[in-house]
C-alpha cells in the first residue's frame, strides 16, 4: 500500500437520500468533500428506480485534521447528509437570555430533523439563520433575540438532519422554477407560470402573499395588483411606508412621486403631494378610517382594508410621515411579516429589494417565491442569499401584473 493510499487520520460516514441526481445534490456533496480538503469513497448508492423514487447515498470521509472534517460535516448537513449513528442531537442549556454556546447549529431554510431518544422530531417554524430549541420531546427555530435562560438549544452537528427541497421529475413548473432569471423576452411564459403556480397554491389552501414596493404604483401595477386583492389572488400584503404613502397619493391625487400617471407629465407642486396624502390619512384617524369615511375610495391600501386583507408597513429611517399605521420597531415589523407569512405556499416579490431579501431569509424552502424587477441583480441578490427557491422574472412590474391579472381575471 502507497503513502498515497493510506487511509487519512479522522473518518466519518455520512448518508443522504431523496432526488439526490435531479437536484445536482450528489455533485455538490462529491465536490464539497474534495473543496475542503478531504476524501471520499461511496459505500453504498441506490438509484431511484421512478420518478418518484428518492436515491440513497452513504460516504465514508476521510481527512487528516479535525478542523477540515468540521468543516466538510457543516457543508455537507445543509446538503441533506446526516453522520451516520450520531446518536441524539447535544443539547445546552442557555444561561443567559439571547446568549448561545459558540457551538450552536445555526439552521438553514430546509425541512430538519433533530433526533432525541432514538426517533427524529420535525423542527416547527422552519427559518434560516435561527437556533434549535427543544422541550419535552418537540423542536422549535428560534431567533437568537428571541433565546431566553433555560432554553435547551441544540449545538454541534450530531443528531441532525436536513432535508434540501427537491426537484422532482414531475413537480409542477419544474421548468420554471430550474430556470433561473429570465428575460423580458419570456415575460409572458413566466406570468402564465406564475398564475399556475397560484392557482395551485389556492388550490391548496396556501397563502399568496404580495411583497411589494412603491415601484408597483410607479409603473401603474396598482391597479392591477387591486384587482387581485378583490378577487382573493392575494391573501397578505407585506410592504413599507413608501407603498402604501404613493399608492394613496395615486388615489387621493392621481400622482406618485408628483407625477401625474394621467400623462407622465410634472404636477405643479407636486413634490408635496405625498405629504399631503399622509396628512389626510392623519385626519381620517388612520387607512381605515380614511376608507370608512369615503376619504380613501380606490387602491392597494383601499382594497385590503375592504376585502379584509391583511398588511404590513415596515417602517424605514427614510420615511416621511409615516403613515399611521406603519410598525417603525423593526423587531415588531418582522414579526409582523413572519406571522402572516405562516402557511404561505407561493410569494410574489415585487419590485423590493431589501423586503424581497428579508421575507426570503423568513421563509422554509419548501414556499415559492417569483421575484419581478426590472433590474436582475435583484432577483440574483434573492437567490443568492440562500433563498434557492426563488425564480427570477426580469422586467417592468407594472407590466407583469397586468398581464398576471388579465390572465387570473378575465374581462367580463
């Protein structure tokens, strides 16, 4: 036997299974083994056999130091790999209100498992970026804000197991949903898609929820994204100040930004006609008030208050006003959007980048979500924070909500 060919000082077994070849998983296991300076040698493989079979996966990695294998082992589990009897998941308990061990598992988006007294326990409220909490046998993503003294927190890498979402042979908009960021040139392919999407997650009994921002009423998307809320396509709105500010200076005024959406052309003092709009929200007591007194009779705002659909303005340091009803408490607000985004099953961002990013660090990878913009490094930003289950549609969104809703809602 060569030096060469000596087996290396530390080794672990690792297994996974699922659509591991559709999904390009198995290549990202190969090649993350060999990345951070370790080797391996697969023991066991089985195919899946139909398309609705999963494969099976067990590796024996080898490295030559402790830190490398650590390393490999934190890739490998937000891959779907679990140590092969690891025994039950370590637990700590917390001495001090949001303070955790330094060994913490911090959680990915994907479906996890932890195992305790032999049998793995679904982890709830599934969310990347959190810690594991467990008591009496059930698991919980918690915020490390949210940590109290006493908590049980999961630490280490032991005991866990993570389950990527997979693309299936004959899953819904497979295609779609592979494809990336797409180009205005398939913009009417992608909203047909879109409103499939929909239509399965209504079907579902799913949520819909809009994340919009102002550039919907900029791009005259208001009206169609209204028509939606009407008809029940829309389930939650979550935005900032600014939408809700130039939607109901659109209604009030028939300007956003001070420019007439008539014509497109400059209104005459129209750079204070959003202070005006927020002025009359004031005097209303509130968007509602200012929609029960038949102060505030069309739009975004008038329609979820009228259909009873739920939203959130998250308040920014920019703002004017803000409007009443807008959280400027960011803890608040992304509780806010973390409660109405429960039981979600499709999330259409519109045209906002930092509350696009937010809802999808929020979200498990199991929920949807369809980013519009017209400039794609927003979509590519969406993706890239780890929110692999966003597709990205390159174009105006005015544009696309009009067709999404002439599509959804045929004209009588």
């Amino acid at each position: 036997m060569t030096a060469h060919s000596q087996p290396l000082p530390l080794q672990e077994r690792v297994e996974a299974q699922g659509h591991l070849i559709d999904s390009h998983i198995m290549e990202q296991i190969f090649d993350t083994v060999v990345e951070f300076g370790g080797r391996f040698e697969v023991e066991q493989f089985r195919i899946g056999r139909t398309n609705s079979d999963g494969s099976y996966l067990r590796l024996k990695i080898d490295t030559d130091d402790a830190e490398s294998m650590e390393k490999i082992l934190s890739q490998l589990l937000g891959l779907g790999c679990a140590m092969v009897e690891s025994g039950d998941a370590e637990l700590f308990t917390v001495q001090r209100d949001c303070c955790a061990p330094e060994d913490f598992y911090s959680t990915t988006n994907h479906k996890t498992y932890v195992r305790r007294g032999g049998q793995w326990v679904e982890v709830q409220n599934q969310r990347m970026d959190a810690l594991i909490v467990v008591h009496e046998e059930q698991a919980w993503c918690r915020r490390l804000r949210d940590i109290k003294a006493g908590d049980q927190v999961v630490t280490g890498m032991r005991g866990i197991r993570v389950v990527p979402e997979s693309k299936e042979r004959d899953r819904l908009a497979f295609a779609f949903m592979s494809n990336g960021i797409s180009s205005e040139r398939q913009v009417e392919t992608a909203v047909k898609q879109t409103a499939a999407l929909i239509e399965q997650a209504r079907a579902a009994g799913q949520g819909i929820i809009a994340v919009a921002g102002p550039v919907v009423v900029h791009t005259g998307g208001a009206g169609p994204l209204s028509r939606l809320i009407r008809e029940g396509y829309i389930t939650a709105l979550l935005s900032g100040n600014a939408l809700g500010v130039h939607d109901i200076e659109s209604a009030l005024l028939g300007t956003s930004l001070g420019i007439r959406q008539s014509d497109g052309r400059q209104e005459e003092h129209g750079h204070r006609n959003h202070m005006r709009a927020i002025n009359a929200i004031y005097n209303c007591g509130g968007i509602r008030g200012a929609v029960e007194s038949g102060r505030l009779r069309t739009g975004i705002m008038y329609e979820c208050v009228k259909h009873n659909v739920p939203f959130v303005l998250a308040g920014s340091l920019r703002d004017d006003g803000p409007l009443p009803e807008t959280i400027t408490d960011m803890n608040l607000a992304q509780d806010a959007y973390a409660e109405h985004l429960k039981g979600a099953g499709l999330v259409l961002c519109l045209g906002s980048m930092l509350h696009s990013i937010a809802v999808g660090n929020m979200l498990p990878s199991w929920v949807k979500i369809v980013c519009v913009d017209i400039n794609p490094a927003v979509a590519t930003k969406v993706s890239d924070r780890g929110t692999g289950q966003a597709v990205g549609v390159v174009t105006d969104v005015g544009l696309f909500l009009d067709l999404l809703s002439r599509m959804l809602i045929p004209p009588k």
